[in-house]
C-alpha cells in the first residue's frame, strides 16, 4: 500500500483531501510546516508528495528543495496559482507535476496514480543504457555522467531512458507527452515539457545552451543524437 506525505496548512482541505486519499486505498500523513514536514519524511518512507506552496513557515518549494539532494520521491505542487512563474519554478526545482487549486478530486487522484505507476515500472526494468558518457541503471534507477552519479527526478528520468531507447530518432511533442503522461497529454502543455527538457539538458550537457546529444528539431521535437 503507498504512503503519501500530504503537506497542507489549510484545514478547510486537510481532512476533505486526505479523507479521499485513504479511500483511495493510500496510507497518508499529514503535515502543516516545512519543519513538520521535514520531521516526517526523515522518520518515514513515502512514495509520493503533495506539496502545498505557501506555508506558515516557508513553501513547499523549500521543502521540495531539501529532499532532492537525496531523493528522486514523485512530488505533485498544490498551487492556488497556476501563474507561468509558480509552475515553472515548481518544476525547475524537482517537481514531476502540479494541480491548480481549486482542483477536481478526480483529476487529482488520476494524477496520483499515474505517477506511482510509472515510479513502479521504472523501478521493475532491468537494463542497462549507456551513450554519450550518460549510463542509466534501470533496475536501480540511477544515472551516472562519467563517474558522477546525477541527481534526477522521475520525469526527468523518464525522458532520459525514453530519448536513450530511441536513438537518432526524432520523437514529436505529442510522442514524448502521450509516452510521459500516459496518453493524457492535456495534463502539460508545450512549456511545461520545455522546463523539463532545460532542466535535463542542464545535467547531461557539457553546454546546456548549446546542446552536444539532445537537440531541438524545431516546430517538431528531439532528438538523442549518439556519437
């Protein structure tokens, strides 16, 4: 049974939310602070986040911030904006997704299922993929550049190991967000998959700004290019 870490200081949501999750069949933790937050994760193993953005202590930016330098945990912002700025820096700092308040129960739950299904799958392969000085080991999702071991999140890990599948071959937007997102690409637009390619070129490139393997084909996709 997942166990999800419900970080929420507004209890008009806390017990309507959470309720549904338990139904759901989750096991869940709720949290009010950065700091309680914190304490919770250290102490217990979860499979998935919801991160509130603004806390009584700080923002669930900060919390997401302090758990990817140790950990590629699925986490989903809960926004009350869903302003470019707050759903790009969500992103840029390690989130796999985000829900704008107020939110369908259903949507939201859809979400979180897709997410821990992929999270499942990706820790169930067995292969090992190398090019370009990047090694994926997919039984124990870790990547390597050179001998430096890269800290990445599940949806940057998936669009590693889908573009290292596919060499030389250009995959369109609507490949990659139907193969990222289950074929439910309503789920992001074109600028949100734009954040998550930056933010991997920024790990696997020398030159994020001037790409060496994965390039641009403009008005269509990318491409993983082996030398």
């Amino acid at each position: 049974m997942e166990k999800i870490l419900y970080v929420e200081d507004d209890l008009s949501l806390i017990d309507g939310l959470k309720y549904a999750l338990v139904k759901s069949g989750y096991l869940v933790d709720n949290a009010r602070t950065v700091k309680e937050a914190l304490a919770f994760y250290r102490k217990n193993k979860y499979d998935l986040l919801l991160l509130d953005i603004t806390l009584l202590d700080g923002s669930g930016f900060d919390i997401c911030k302090e758990i990817r330098n140790q950990s590629t945990i699925p986490i989903i912002f809960l926004t009350a904006s869903d302003e470019e700025i707050n759903v790009v820096r969500g992103l840029d700092m390690g989130g796999d997704d985000y829900v704008t308040k107020p939110f369908k129960l259903n949507e939201l739950l859809s979400r979180i299922k897709a997410i821990l299904r992929r999270s499942i799958q990706f820790s169930k392969a067995d292969s090992v993929l190398e090019a370009n000085g990047i090694k994926v080991d997919t039984a124990e999702r870790l990547v390597w550049k050179g001998s430096m071991r890269l800290e990445v999140t599940l949806v940057e890990y998936k669009l590693l190991c889908l573009f290292m599948q596919n060499p030389n071959h250009l995959l369109t937007r609507e490949m990659i967000l139907d193969r990222m997102w289950d074929g439910n690409g309503n789920y992001v637009d074109d600028n949100t998959l734009s954040v998550y390619i930056r933010r991997l070129r920024r790990k696997i490139e020398e030159t994020p700004n001037t790409p060496r393997f994965l390039l641009t084909e403009r008005g269509f996709g990318y491409k993983w290019v082996v030398e």
